[in-house]
C-alpha cells in the first residue's frame, strides 16, 4: 500500500480536542500533490496521524457557508 502524501496548506483552526490530545481541525490541505481543498479530521498531537475526515472544494465550502447562515 502506498503512502499517501499531504501538505497542509493553511491552517485555519481547532474545533476541539479530546482528552487523548487529538485535535479535530479544519485546515486547507492538499492529498497526493492534487489542488488543495478544506479539510475537517482529527489530528494526533504529533500531527503524524490522522483520522477519517471530509474534504470539501471552495464551492462547496461556500455552499455550506450559506446554509449555516440561513
């Protein structure tokens, strides 16, 4: 299984932590050296790991944007 690349691109904030230190954070974060999108997934403290999380493009981020000021 090959590993999968990502930069962190822009660090936009935690939305919480959990008593084991990881961090659940959005951040704007490009995979596999692909165009970056905005990013929502817990992080270890060491910021080595990962869990699953969401990937949203600028178009859909603005979509959600609008529907949580609706």
């Amino acid at each position: 299984m090959s590993k999968i690349k990502y930069e962190i691109v822009q660090k936009i904030g935690v939305l919480s932590k959990n008593d084991a230190g990881w961090q659940r954070e959005i951040n704007i974060v490009s995979w596999n050296e692909r165009p970056a999108k905005y990013d929502i997934r817990d992080w270890a403290p060491d910021g080595e790991k990962m869990s699953k999380g969401l990937t949203l493009t600028n178009e859909e981020m603005e979509i959600l944007m609008d529907l949580m000021n609706t």
